[in-house]
C-alpha cells in the first residue's frame, strides 16, 4: 500500500474556509430559509470573495483575449513565465517611483493567483528553514509550510518550529520583531488580512532592518494594496529601502479586479537575492515555476493588460472604492453598537473585539442571531481568539441588510 505524506497528519483540523462553509450548510440544514421572509435569508460577511461584477475596460481585454486565440494572428499558446507586455506594465504601475529603482520583467512572474504562488513558494526553502508569520495570519502561510515539510510539522501544541509573532492591540498589531528567528522566512501581509491594519513606513523601515541583521527571508503579500488610500502607507515592501536584499512580494489582480475566479497574480523575486551560500533565488524561482508550472491562462492575462491600462485603473479605483464603502458601513454599524474594531479603511477587512469571548462561539451566535456569516479570529491563530473578522467584500443591499441585522446580536 502507498504510504500517506506524514505532513497531511501534520496538519490541524480542515482548512478554515471550508470549514466555515461546513458549518453555514449546518445552520441552514437546521434552519431552511423562507423567501416569503427576507430575513431569514443567510448573508455572507465571511470568506473575502469579490461579488461585484469586472469593470467594462477590464472585461473588454478578457474578450479581445479569448477572441485573440481564435485567428491566426492572435493564437498563442504556452505563456510559463508570462507576457513580457504584461510584465513590463507591472513594473510601471506599481514599482516605478521615485523610491524604487525600476524592476526588470525577468524580476516579474506572471502566476494564477497570489495564494498558487504562496503554495510553491515554499519549495525554495528547505525543511530545515524555519518559518516565521504574523499571529493571526491568512491560514495558507502555516498550512502550506506545514505541507511543504517546513520544520517538521505540527507536535502537540503548535507547528514545531513555526514561530507565531503575536499582533494584538497592545503592540498596534504589529510584532514584537525580537522574537524573529535568525535565518528564517517570514510571511508578513499588509494591509493584513485578518485584521485590517496597514504598516506604517516606520515599521516596515524596521521591519526590514531585523530581517537583513537577522539573515530573513520576508515574503511580502500584497494582495490588498490597492486598498491604501493613505498616501503615506507604503504599498509595496519594496518602497523600503534594503527591501531588495530581504524580500520576495506576491500580488494578485483578485481583489483590486475582480478576478477571484478568473485567477491571475504575480511574484517579484529581485535580481538581488541570494540564499547563505550565495546562489541566486531569482534563477532558483524561474526554475521551480519552469519546473511545476506552465503560466497563467492567457485570456487572464489579457485582461490583467486591460486592468493596468489608464481606463483600467481608474476601474480599479472604482471597484476598491466600493467595497471600502461596504467596509465603512460595517465598522460604523459595530461602532454604534459598542463593539470596538480596527481596520476598514485602507482594507476591506474589519476586525471586531469580543473581549473574554471565544470567537468560534462568537461566529455561531451572529448566524444564529442575525443570520450573518463572518470568519472566527481563531482560524487565524491563537492571537485571533476573542476577534471576528467582517469582510466587506458583498452586495451593497446585502452589506446593509447585515449591518441592520448585526443589533439583534446585541439585543
Ligand atoms: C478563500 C492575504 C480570502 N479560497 O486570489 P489569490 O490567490 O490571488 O489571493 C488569495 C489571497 C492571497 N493573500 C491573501 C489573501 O487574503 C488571499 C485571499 N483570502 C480570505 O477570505 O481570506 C479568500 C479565502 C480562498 C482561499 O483559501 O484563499
């Protein structure tokens, strides 16, 4: 019989999300909706999945992209590391300023999604490395490590050897940066998910700063800048001067685009890079992606061109713009009802306070009480527990209706 990989073991219950789901289809199991009744209809505030429909510039490349493919001219077929076209247009829009020295596009991987790249990254670390991530973190970082081999797994309490940099309301939300390992990889994610908060300029000085004493590794998750609305918040690591010698940075068109479910992101891995014993990551990247995988659909990308046209962006503003306004309707409804909460401005994510409470129970009693499904902290990491993360990604009809709704949980 074939052996099961032990790392599959290793790993703590289901995956969050689906669990999530699990949980919701109970409810409703339990509690059938009635459409005579709009409220008991469930509303979803939980997992961060766009439901706006793509812009009409950006669906006018996917179309041009798929049409493309059916003439002569137009075909194209395996694209592995991405459209120079589109590669260049990333380091345009989002790298060329004053404070970063322009990328090169054999810097720029075109890739499916921000968390595909997140799961391989893994493969440039070996499983002596260890791991290091913000507690509460998005669950792929800890997984994917855990399934990776990174540090041997999970033994007893926690997952041996990942360290957890707690990010609670006495630090501001961002870690201690002593408790960072030496030669380790950190996943850091700003504007974070789940708690909403974005790093300052200050902190990701000193963020990088421990890094390049520490030998680190920082994987820099971005999925969500294009949330920043603050001028002085930085939006990509690499406005940080050293970044380039410390840092690798996943981005993904799925939030600012739309593209969830079309899936297209991209990874910068400076020229600069270099493990202990001197060999380039860079080279070791194109390697693994060359290896395991074959690039992007090219209908993706070609929408990706149309996002990052001027047309597009300004779509990517008005997209961004949407969902913060649903992030701005949830916080204020928590705020009158006395529940203390950060993020949602720069971010389309809230995190609730529900002191001395344990937030799996939290999460039970908003959907039973309102009907509401939201994301419990402590599927983020033990610093999660007493939190509930409110995504605002939803219809604005459905935003409202939850933000009403959210009294009965108080009453
Ligand atoms: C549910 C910090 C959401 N099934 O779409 P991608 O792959 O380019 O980006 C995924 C991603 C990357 N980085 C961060 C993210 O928060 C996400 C998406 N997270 C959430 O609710 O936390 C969707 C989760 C999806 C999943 O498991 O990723």
């Amino acid at each position: 019989m074939i052996k099961r990989n032990p790392q599959l073991a290793a790993l703590k219950a289901g995956y969050l999300f689906p669990e999530i789901a699990r949980r919701r289809r109970e409810f409703a199991a339990a509690h059938p909706e009635d459409p005579s009744k709009p409220e008991t209809r469930i509303i979803s505030l939980g997992v961060g999945n766009t439901t706006e429909p793509i812009l009409p510039c950006t669906t006018a490349g996917l179309v041009e992209g798929a049409k493309k493919l059916g003439t002569a001219e137009g075909y194209s077929g395996y694209q592995d590391e991405g459209l120079p076209e589109l590669r260049e247009k990333i380091a345009e829009v989002f790298y060329k300023n004053d404070a970063i020295k322009a990328f090169n596009i054999e810097e720029i991987f075109i890739s499916d999604g921000a968390k595909c790249d997140i799961g391989r990254l893994q493969l440039l670390f070996g499983r002596e490395t260890r791991v290091a991530v913000q507690d509460p973190s998005y669950p792929v970082y800890v997984d994917g490590s855990v399934l990776a081999g990174a540090a041997n797994g999970w033994i007893g309490t926690g997952y041996e050897g990942i360290v957890y940099l707690p990010c609670t309301q006495e630090n501001n939300f961002f870690p201690d940066l002593s408790l960072l390992p030496e030669n380790s990889v950190l996943y850091f994610c700003s504007p974070n998910n789940p708690t909403g908060a974005v790093a300052t300029r200050d902190q990701l000085t000193r963020l990088v700063e421990a890094a390049r004493n520490k030998g680190c590794l920082i994987v820099f998750d971005a999925a969500y800048s294009e949330y920043i609305r603050d001028p002085d918040l930085p939006k990509t690591i690499f406005e940080i001067s050293g970044a380039k010698e410390c840092a690798i940075e996943v981005n993904s068109f799925s939030k600012p685009a739309g593209f969830t479910g079309v899936r297209l992101g991209w990874t910068v891995v400076p020229k600069e890079l270099r493990y202990q014993t001197g060999e380039s990551i860079n080279t070791d990247w194109a390697r693994i992606a060359g290896t395991i995988f074959n690039g992007a659909s090219n209908i993706a990308q070609a929408g990706g061109l149309a996002a990052l046209s001027v047309e597009g962006q300004k779509e990517i503003r008005q997209l961004s713009d949407f969902y913060l306004q649903n992030a701005a309707l949830i916080r204020s409804a928590l705020q009158k009802l006395g529940i203390a909460c950060i993020g949602g401005d720069n971010s389309p994510y809230i995190w609730a306070c529900f002191p001395g409470r344990d937030s799996w129970e939290v999460f039970a009693e908003i959907l039973e009480k309102c009907r509401v499904v939201t994301t419990p902290g402590a599927g983020f990491g033990p610093s999660g527990q007493s939190f509930i993360r409110f995504s605002a990604f939803g219809h604005r009809a459905d935003v409202e209706a939850a933000c009403q709704r959210l009294i009965h949980f108080v009453n």
